[in-house]
C-alpha cells in the first residue's frame, strides 16, 4: 500500500474497500473513505472485438434481415456475407459486440467473436 494514502481524519493508513476491484479506499480507524464510481468492466474493456459469420448458416429471412441489421448492409449483401462465411461482419467495442451477440443468439446464427469475448 503506498503511504500517500493515509485517512485525512486520523493519519491512520488506508485500506482498500474491496481488494478484488480497485474502488476506492477507506479508513479501518474511523471509517472516512472515498470510492471512485464503480465502472462496469465492460464499458472499459478497450479490446476490439471481431464478430465473425460462420458457415453453416443458411440464409433465411430471419438471419438475412439479422445479418443485414449487423453489418448495415442491404439484404443482397447480406446473402453474399452468409454465401462466402466465414466473413467479419462487425467489428468494435465490448459494449456494441455483447447487444450484436444477443441478437445473433436469438436468431440462432452461427458466429464467433475473436478474441475470446468474456462477457
Ligand atoms: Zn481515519
């Protein structure tokens, strides 16, 4: 623990609020602390994430019009992406890659999500 922190009350060192995430500090003498605002992992999770089409898909009206909503291409398009799988129809954040996944997974479409996404 560095010795910068020390309560501001009492002098007595601070102690960590929770050790496994890094929130904030708080004195074990008389209680005073400060916590910075919990953030969700995923919201800073930087890792580009690839959402990859995979094979077996075949190109119903449901996984075209999924598809089509993904990768913000038409219909046509979107037969060409399942045709010639596996094919990167997205790319982007942890936050915008788990809403495509939850569509994905509700139109039963095959896909992968590279690296491996945790969320
Ligand atoms: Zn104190």
């Amino acid at each position: 623990m560095n010795k910068e922190y020390i309560c501001e009350k009492c002098g007595t060192e601070m102690v960590p609020i929770d050790k496994k995430i890094p929130v904030g500090l708080t004195c074990p003498n008389c209680g005073w602390g400060w916590a910075t605002t919990y953030i969700d992992p995923i919201i800073e999770d930087d890792t580009v994430y690839s959402v990859v089409l995979q094979k077996e898909n075949k190109a119903l009206k449901n996984t075209l019009k999924t598809v089509s909503a993904i990768a913000k291409c038409n219909y046509i398009k979107a037969k060409e992406y399942i045709d010639n799988a596996p094919v990167e129809l997205f790319r982007g954040k942890a936050i915008e890659v788990k809403n495509l996944k939850e569509q994905l997974d509700s139109a039963n479409i095959s896909f992968v999500i590279v690296p491996d996404f945790p969320y």
